[in-house]
C-alpha cells in the first residue's frame, strides 16, 4: 500500500466538522446576497483524504493482512486516497471503531456485522468471497463451524466430549461462537456447552484454537471451515491431525464493510475494487492468496439467517 501505515488513529467526528464549515459558509453567502443562499443538507456525506480499513483479528495479523496488500494498493489507486491499516485486539473491538467511525472499510464476522448493523444502520454490507474447493472447505460464498479434536485422540465421537474442554474463538465470532451455542446443542439434542463441557475457554482466534486442539491443550474446538485450511495451508497444523465431528449448515462468509455516510463516488470505488478484483493482476494475486475465485455483491437481508440463528 503506498505509504500507508500500521496504526490506529485517534476518533475525530468528521460529520459534525464538515457540518459546521458548511453552516458557517451557507450563513457568509445568506450575509452577502440575503434570500439567495440553497439549502444546504444537515447530513453531508463524508470524504475523508485517508481510507481506513481493518479485519478481524487472529494469530498472525501481520501475515494475513500481507495477503490484503495487493487489493488495498488497487484500493489507493482507485480512490485517490491513502488507505492505512488499523488493527483490532477482538471482534468487539473492531466493531467500536466501526461505530465510532475510527474505521471506514472492514472485513467483519457475519455475527458481528450484525451486531455493528444493529448498533449503526451507517454500517453496510456490499461484498464477500467466493472460495475455492479446498479440503473441507466447500466452493462458494459460505462456510461451515465445524467441531474438531485431536486425531489419536480418545475423542472421536460428540458423546466422548461430555465432560472435555472447548475452545471456542470469540464471544461475537459466528462459527467459533454464535452456531456452537444455539445450532449445535439443539441439533444435537444436548445441555448448553456450558453444562456439557467441563470447561470452555475464548481463544481470541480461530488458528489459536486450532493450534490448541492439536498441541493437545485443549480437547475440541469450533472454528470457521475456511480458517482451519486457512491454518492448514500456511502449514501451522495438518488437515489430518483431526477428527471433524459435526458440520454446522452453510453460513453466508464474511462480509465486506463500509459506511454509508461515505460519499457515493468513495463508496463506489470501494465497491469496484473489490467486485472486479479478479479482473486485474494484483487483485488476482490477492485472491490466489486467500483461495478464492472471486468477490461477489451481498446486501444486508443475506445475512437474516444469522438474525434467525441469534434469536
């Protein structure tokens, strides 16, 4: 990215900033010419010099936002604009600088699109992954939570887990949290995780738990299908060092975020960078690396199941 930088900056409330200059400008014109200043709209959009973007955290941040580098170098130069990274410590954390408009592009969880959506209609979905074939990971713009212990291991059936420990990732993650708590036990016919396992920890990433599981820290954990190969394939764990005891239904992937409040000629760039992204080398060799084979439109009411889920 051309001279972006790593780091997170502090809030500044751009609307209420720019809503001042122009009442300040209409009211020197109304002074000049009285009755011939245009109204001017309370709410104008937003065009910042710099793009912010984020996505959720895990174990190498670092390493997977080197796989974003391409796209985001398509971003600056469709934009105009610098576009800099913020890197969140958690979901939830990601969520607030939505909110607070300390970030302005993301890559969220489902669940936690939903939450931010709920908590800021100014935050909206455009966009997600069409993935590869790859391992268990299925073609398409879904996933599955999938429930995971050690190979070798005595636990190789659900009724062998009564009683084990469970890692799941974070308390807004969708597949790492969300499915395990309301799909998996009443599909399953159980007690909450709580009272089925002995012990449930938060990992803060779907590879940590992954890693946990296969290091024998923990007995079983629910992480995200494409984050598993996604650890798989940076050779951190060994698609054949688990056992892969439940599959959740398809979830829609991770959604691409941006505020509306954006100017409409930003937010179409956003858009296009990303929807055409296979059109253009660097955005191919942005896709290769997180083994996709595109990036399709999604709108808000894709993401409803996971409102249904919730309830």
């Amino acid at each position: 990215m051309s001279g972006g930088v790593i780091t997170v900056f502090p809030f500044v409330n751009r609307r209420r900033l720019v809503a001042a200059l122009v009442l300040c400008v209409t009211a020197a014109v109304a002074s000049v010419c009285p009755g011939r200043a245009q109204p001017v709209s309370p709410h104008p959009c937003e065009s910042p010099k710099t793009l912010r973007f984020a996505l959720v955290p895990a174990q190498d941040s670092l390493r997977e936002l080197a796989y974003y580098q391409p796209v985001l170098d398509l971003l600056a130069k469709n934009t105009g604009r610098n576009v800099d990274i913020v890197l969140p410590e958690s979901y939830s954390a990601l969520v607030d600088a939505l909110v607070d408009k300390r970030v302005d592009v993301a890559v969220l969880g489902p669940e936690s699109y939903v939450i931010a959506h709920e908590r800021d209609r100014d935050i909206e979905v455009f966009a997600t992954y069409w993935r590869q074939s790859d391992g268990i990971q299925k073609a398409g713009p879904g996933y599955q939570s999938v429930l995971i212990t050690k190979k070798g291991s005595r636990f190789t059936s659900i009724d062998s887990l009564k009683g084990a420990t469970l890692a799941l990732v974070d308390p807004a993650s969708t597949s790492g949290a969300m499915i395990p708590a309301k799909v998996f036990p009443r599909e399953r016919q159980l007690p909450p995780l709580q009272r089925y396992f002995h012990k449930v920890i938060f990992s803060g990433g779907h590879d940590l738990s992954a890693l946990a599981v296969a290091e024998g820290r923990i007995d079983a954990a629910f992480v995200a299908s494409y984050r598993l190969m996604e650890a798989v394939n940076a050779g951190k764990v060994k698609l054949a060092d688990y056992n892969v005891l439940w599959a959740s239904p398809q979830i829609p992937l991770d959604p691409f975020v941006r505020r509306a409040s954006l100017c409409e000629d930003i937010k179409r760039s956003v858009a296009d960078t990303f929807l055409t992204a296979d059109q253009t080398e660097l955005g191919r060799k942005y896709l290769n690396s997180i083994r996709s084979e595109r990036i399709v439109q999604m709108v808000d009411s894709d993401y409803n199941i996971i409102r249904i889920v919730g309830k």
